[in-house]
DNA sequence: TAACCTACCAAACACTTGTTAGGGAAGAAT
DNA sequence: ATTCTTCCCTAACAAGTGTTTGGTAGGTTA
C-alpha cells in the first residue's frame, strides 16, 4: 500500500509525455501502462486514479514555478529587468516541465470548473497580478509604451511565451536562456528595422 | 436521407462551439445533441459520424481562410505590407470562426497522424512557406531584423496571432482589425519605450 | 386521398472506459 | 524459516461511449 517515490515520478513523466501529446481525455490509462511496461490496473497501486495523476503533475509544475517566480519578485527589480526576469524562469520551466506545461495550456481552461482543480484558477488570478502589475508599472515608470492597451499587452506577452511549450523540444539547439534572449528582443524591440 | 444544408450548418456551428468548450474527445455525442435539442441518435440523420463533424468543421475553416491568404499573397505586396495583411486577416477568421480555431489549435497536433486529417499537415506547410518566406524576404530587403533566429521569428509571430483566439470573444471591445493593429505595433516595433 | 420525404425519437448494440478485488512472486526483516 | 512488504498481474465490473435499426409525426407532392 506504500509506494516510492521515485516509482511515482518515473510514472508520473509518463503519463505527462502521454497525456501532453494525445490529450488528457483522449488518454487510457491502459496506455499509459503500456507505456510504462506495466497492465492498467498496476497503476492503481501507485496512484487511486487518473484523475489524481494529472493533478499531481500539474500541481507540482505549479508549485516549482512559483518558486522561481517568487524569487524574482522578490528581488524587488525594475520593470523590465522583472519582465526579463521572469521570461527567462518561464523558459527555465518550459525547459525543466515541457509536458506538464503542454497540458495545463491544453487542459486548464476547462479543468478550473472542477473544485479539485481549482487552484489552477488561483495560479492563473496570481499570474496576471504578476504581469499585468509589472507592466502598468513599467508603463508609469515611462520603460513600456503608454500607447497600447495594457490587458492586451499582457496576453500578449504571455501567451507568446507560454504557446512555446508546444514546439520546444529540449536538448535542441537553442537553449531556454538563449531563446528568452531572442524572445524578449522580439517582445521588447519588435521585429521591424528602426528607421 | 437527405439533409438540409442549412441545418447542417446549424448543428455543426453547436458542435463547434461545444468542441471548442470542452475539446474534441471529452465532448460526447450526446452532449452536443442536447446542446442541440435533439437525442444523440438523430445527429446521424445528418452525419456519418462524431469525426466526420470535426472533420468537415476544420476542412471548411481552412478552406476560407486560406480563400483569404491567398488573396492577400496574390497583392505581391512588400514584406512588411503582407505580414501586416496577414496578420489583419488572420484576426478576421478568429473573429468568424473562433471555435475552429480554437478546437484546429488543441487537437491539430495528434490528428495529422490520421490518414483522413493528413491536410492538416499540408495547411501547416503552406502557412509556413508563407509566413516564413515574407520573413525571409523582409530580411533580405531590410525591412526586418537581420539578428534574429527567423525560425524563432516565425514560431514567435504564428503563435502570438493564432493563441488569441483562447481568450478572444466577438462582440468584445476591440474588433478583429483593431487588436491587429495593437498585435502588429507590438510585433513590429516592441513594446519597450526607444530611447 | 394516397404516396412520399424530411427530421426526428426510442431503444438497443458492441465496445471501451476507469476502477476494483484477490492473488502471487521476490526480496527484506525477524 | 517464517512473516512482511513491495510491486505487479489476472480477471472482472459498472458506467459511458459512438453507432445502428426500426419506427413515426407532420408537411409536401401527386
């Protein structure tokens, strides 16, 4: 009735990979067993059901990412060193949580009518008040534009990030520092010759 | 035997919706009869299968939408001109086929397996001929930053535009060629203040 | 009036789904 | 040597899935 816990990651990484590359409701358990070398119902020694698995991967992505947010609001910055700062953690995570990154874009939205889920709502509530302040901040500071709609900046500026989760692969060329790099360039700069 | 088109439409404009809500395989059959005011079984007066919804939802999507690209290349217009229309049309089809959009951004990636979607996959390779192609053209004349990754550049551009479409609602307070716009000014000149 | 067509319902089908219960093999602990 | 613990298997269950078949109310056509 006891598990280890290295068991449970091993299996958890999985189910992650599976469930961020077919969708979490297109997943049977019996494939992720498959996966895992295992029969469907041996997983049910580990976790009591699929739905638990998904929410301790996602909670647990949740939880080191605000970790590493924390800490850069914490560091109590500039405007945009604090938007640098915090593209270059998101692609930290990406890099360390692809999968489970994958799938809370795939999945949060409708998970959040869920009470189990509802964290993911609060993450999200705590995440705006990161950005959005941040930005509002930059633009009263005179560092961002005051020219453009702050609420649209911000979804802007997190999606751009965030939708990358769906191409990365980590292991490729570039690394996530260098693609936040080039990432906050775009962002910041554009991507038109100044003239 | 015979169906009306009309009606047709209808039941695939719900089925969209419902698609889009709570995504493709979490959707059962009865819940879009119901959304319908139908029983399931009679949805296959109209149709052959769940799939073939889906399928001709997506299909006719991206059958106007590439009516709009094509016009828009076919203007041989500058690269910064094309981007600018591409981009403007884009926002368009999110605001004429928002659950389209949303259910081709969720479900496209593990469909292109299927024989059936395989035009996905040829979509996908149209638009990256496209948009990197102006990218690359924009290079070459000047218009656009040479120091950026263009692949990166690309990714960056397709994903800012098409994510919109998870939050956008028509009927908000922006219209389609107003957040274009707001998206283009961001993309092409930054959002940092130049100094 | 009679035949027909459209658009749906009622009821079931075969199958897949997540989940459970009991058991057993292999090693650790006593 | 025996008990215990860990980890998995076998086999099944109940609920839910997409889909099919036969029927039928109501309007249209002949």
């Amino acid at each position: 009735m006891t598990a280890s816990p290295e068991r449970r990651r091993e299996l958890l990484d999985t189910a992650a990979e599976v469930f961020a590359a077919q969708g979490y409701n297109a997943t049977t358990v019996r494939r992720i067993a498959d996966e895992a070398g295992m029969l469907a119902g041996s997983l049910y020694y580990h976790f009591d059901s699929k739905e638990s698995m998904l929410d301790e991967i996602l909670s647990t992505f949740l939880t080191e990412l605000w970790d590493g947010y924390d800490a850069v609001l914490a560091a109590d910055l500039g405007p945009r060193e604090t938007i640098e700062a915090l593209v270059t953690e998101s692609f930290r995570e990406i890099d360390r949580h692809r999968a489970a990154v994958a799938i809370y874009q795939k999945e949060a939205r409708h998970l959040t009518d869920q009470p189990r889920f509802h964290y993911l709502a609060d993450s999200q509530v705590r995440f705006e008040k990161a950005w959005l302040g941040t930005l509002e901040r930059g633009v009263r500071s005179g560092a961002f534009r005051a020219d453009l709609d702050v609420r649209l900046t911000y979804r802007f500026v997190r999606d751009t990030v965030w939708v990358a989760a769906s191409w990365y692969r980590p292991g490729g060329q570039h690394s996530p520092e260098e693609i936040a790099r080039q990432y906050l360039s775009m962002v910041l700069d554009g991507i038109a010759v100044r003239t």
